[in-house]
C-alpha cells in the first residue's frame, strides 16, 4: 500500500494546482477591467452598451459553461482510475455539447436589441449592445470549448499554459482594443464592434493555443484528444450532461443573486449603488483565490475517489479548506483595516460625491469581511462535491439558499428593517453561510471514510 500523503505534501501539490488556477482567474478579471478602462475613455454611451452586452454575455456563458467545468472531476477521476480512454471520452463530449451551446445561444445575441428594449433598456443603449453583442455572440462557441480545454490540462495537472494562455489574452486583448475602439495604428475606428473583436480575438488565441497543446504536445498525445473527433459518443456525452447542466444552473442562481442585489441597491440610491459596484469588484478580485483553491480541490478529490484513496480524499480536502480560510482571514484583515483606502482607488476624488460614496463603500467592506468567510466556504463545498461527481442536490441547496433564504433576507433587512444597502449585504452574507453550511454538511456525509479506501469509489449523489 502507498504510504499516505502528510499535511504538508497536500499543502504543497494544492498550492501547486491551485496558485497557477488563481492567477489565470484574477488574469480573465484583468480581461473585463481592461475592456471597461477602455470604453470609459472612449465614451459614456458605449461603455454603458458594453457593460450591459458583456454581462448579458457573462450569464449565458455561465449557464453554457456547466459542460466544461464538469470536464474536470471526470477527467481527473478517470485518471486515478488509470482510464485513459475515458479522459478522451468525457473532454471530447464536453466540446460537443459546448459546440452545440454556442449555436443554440446565438439567437439570443442576434435578437439582442428588441430583447433588452423590452427589458426597459433605452433606445440608443440598446441598439449599441446589439451590434456589440452580435459580433460578441459569436465568440460563445470558442469561450466555451476553451474552458473545457482548461478543464482538461488542469485535471492533468497541466495548469501553468491555462495560466500563460489566459495572461497572453489578455495582452492582446488590450492591443486589439487600442487598435480597433479608437482607430490606431491605421485601423479603422470601430468602437463597440471594436471592442466585440478583440474579445473574439482573445478567445481565438486561447483556442489556438491550448488546443495545439493539448494535441501536439509529446506526454499527451497518448489520449488522442483529436483523433476522430467527429464520431459521436452517446454514452460520454449523457454522462458530461448528466453532470454539467445542474453546474451552469448553480452558476446562474449564484450569478442572479448579486444581479439581484444591484438592482434592489439601484432602490436604495445613485451614491449606494455605486460603491456597491465598487465593493463588489474588490470581492470579486478577493473571490479568485477560492475559486482557483475550488478548482484544484475538485481535481485532487476526483482523483482521490478514482484511486479509492478515502484517506488522502479527506485530508486533501481538510487542507484546502485550510488554505482558503487562511486567504480568507487575510482579506478580512484588509477590508477591516484599509477599508477606506481601497474604496479610494476606484475613484477620482476630485468629484464632490466620491466622499459619500468613500463612507458608504467603507461600511460594505467590513460587511464583506464576513462575506469572506462564508463565500469562501459554499465555493469550497461546490467545488468539493463536484469532485465526487455530485452536482444535482447541491444546484438545490445552493438556489434555495441564495433565493428562498438570501434574496428576501436582504429586502427584508433592507426595506422594511430599514437598514438599506448594509442591510442587502446582510442577507447576503446569510445566503451565503445558508449556502456554505448546507453544502459542507454534504460535502462531510458523502465524503468516503477511511476504512472504505480499498473499496470501489463511492458513487456520491446516491
């Protein structure tokens, strides 16, 4: 029998997985923040057109990606199990159904413009976001069969090229951007449409990339990820969707609740939902580290219940729970201690409300020190239990924590408590601790014991 891993070798190969993970999640911000900058010295209007089109295009990828992401534990436990056919199987089928995502969603883009008009969207926003999110659209296809390669190489361990590949989007993203948005270098001035091919550009180049890796690449051409990739496999694919639509799902409640609360801050006041938008990207930027942690967890428990490893399983996971509640600690001790100086670096403080907007901000970030603990802990459990293959109860545990429990707690807080925007991220933070608690409670009940480490993996979910 293999001599069992101690703490500090779980700490070592999380960190090994993770940090890359981390890095190319807090780069894909880098993508969005870089488009925003951008926009904003470019125009008022087209920035409001973009930022309504991408997060337009952010929720249909979220409920698209679900396909790729279940790539992963599958990928991983069928190589603990030494199943190399399977690895092939799964990460071929997740790009099929990817494939076919992207060509089911892209009405939804080409229809865009009578769509957000009928959402209360003005006219002249409105017929901007549509040409961005026609072009836009058509990227869909590629963003989504690029996650399920990232899915695959990390599962293999392969996690520094999803991190240089991310990083190099994100250069040329800004390239593209400078060129196409305002007219440089010769090339014609496109604005939105310009900002919509860059996009296309950088998930391009990420295809390119990682698909030339994991097909050329020497150590992995033995899973022949490519070879015959046009035959259909019915029983692969069943299995990738089995698991992976009630991940897009979870995504898109999670997604719905902060969408949820921005609007009922908009109730709140102008000054209110503009530090809300501040200090949700600061704990958006924070967020990276557990779900980069989360995704590596995902990968070393799949591998874990292929190998039958019940041990290592639970000790690999007790260590990454550390290590995110570490991480969580020290963003507590930031958003406590600096809360107003990081408010301030989103803001020209020249302008008369960015005091109102300083204070109010203030008062967000030591509420998200407790969203820290609780956030890190429900994404955590996610990404624990879709390392045991189980993703159908916790969509529900996790929907009905955020919407049953999280969304009227906030309004409740908020409104008729009288609490106001404090009062939304309140119920936010039971949301999400509802969310947490209830999964980790799974997570811990499925988790195979220890005297169940020579026996068949555990078939979680049953």
């Amino acid at each position: 029998m293999a001599q069992e891993m101690t703490y500090p070798a779980h700490v070592r190969a999380t960190l090994t997985l993770g940090l890359p993970l981390i890095g190319s999640h807090l780069a894909q911000i880098a993508l969005h923040v870089t488009d925003t900058i951008m926009l904003g010295w470019y125009g008022v209007l087209p920035l409001a057109a973009v930022v309504l089109g991408a997060s337009s295009f952010f929720v249909i990828y979220v409920l698209g990606s679900g396909f790729a992401k279940a790539v992963m534990p599958m990928v991983a436990a069928a190589l603990g199990r030494g199943d190399e056919a399977q690895v092939r199987r799964d990460t071929r089928m997740g790009i099929w159904l990817s494939i076919a995502f992207g060509v089911i969603s892209y009405p939804l883009f080409w229809f865009s413009g009578p769509i957000l008009l009928a959402l209360g969207q003005k006219p002249e926003v409105s017929a901007q976001a549509e040409s961005y999110m026609r072009i836009v659209g058509l990227g869909m296809m590629p963003a989504l069969v690029v996650t399920v390669l990232q899915s695959y190489l990390s599962a293999l361990g392969r996690t520094q090229v999803v991190l240089w590949a991310t990083v190099a989007a994100v250069a040329l993203n800004a390239a593209v951007n400078w060129a196409l948005i305002f007219g440089n270098w010769g090339f014609p001035e496109l604005g939105v449409r310009g900002a919509a091919l860059a996009t296309i550009s950088t998930q391009l180049l990420a295809l390119v990339v990682l698909g030339l890796y994991a097909g050329l690449l020497p150590d992995l051409r033995r899973f022949a990820l490519f070879q015959r990739f046009w035959r259909p496999d019915w029983q692969a694919m069943r299995q990738v969707f089995r698991l992976g639509w009630p991940i897009g799902l979870t995504g898109l409640a999670e997604g719905g609740l902060f969408q949820a609360t921005a609007l009922m801050m908009g109730w709140v006041g102008t000054v209110e939902l503009a530090a809300h938008g501040i200090a949700i990207e600061v704990t958006a930027v924070a967020f990276m580290a557990h779900v980069g942690l989360s995704s590596a967890a995902t990968i070393r428990t799949a591998q874990f219940q292929g190998r039958g490893e019940a041990l290592a399983l639970r000790r690999g996971a007790i260590t990454a729970i550390a290590i995110s509640l570490a991480a969580a600690l020290a963003t507590i001790l930031a958003f406590v201690l600096f809360p107003r100086q990081i408010i301030a670096l989103f803001l020209d403080l020249a302008q008369p409300e960015s005091a109102a907007i300083i204070a109010f901000g203030t008062s967000l970030l030591v509420v998200a020190a407790l969203f820290q603990l609780v956030d890190a802990t429900q994404v955590m459990a996610l990404g624990l239990l879709r390392g045991l293959h189980d993703t159908q109860v916790p969509m529900w545990l996790a929907s009905i924590s955020y919407w049953v429990i999280g969304i009227p707690m906030s309004y409740l807080l908020a409104f008729p408590l009288g609490l106001g925007g404090v009062g939304l991220w309140l119920g936010l933070v039971v949301g999400l601790a509802c969310a947490g608690i209830s999964l980790m409670i799974r997570f811990w009940r499925l988790a195979p014991k220890p005297v169940q480490a020579r026996e068949p993996a555990l078939q979680a979910g049953e």
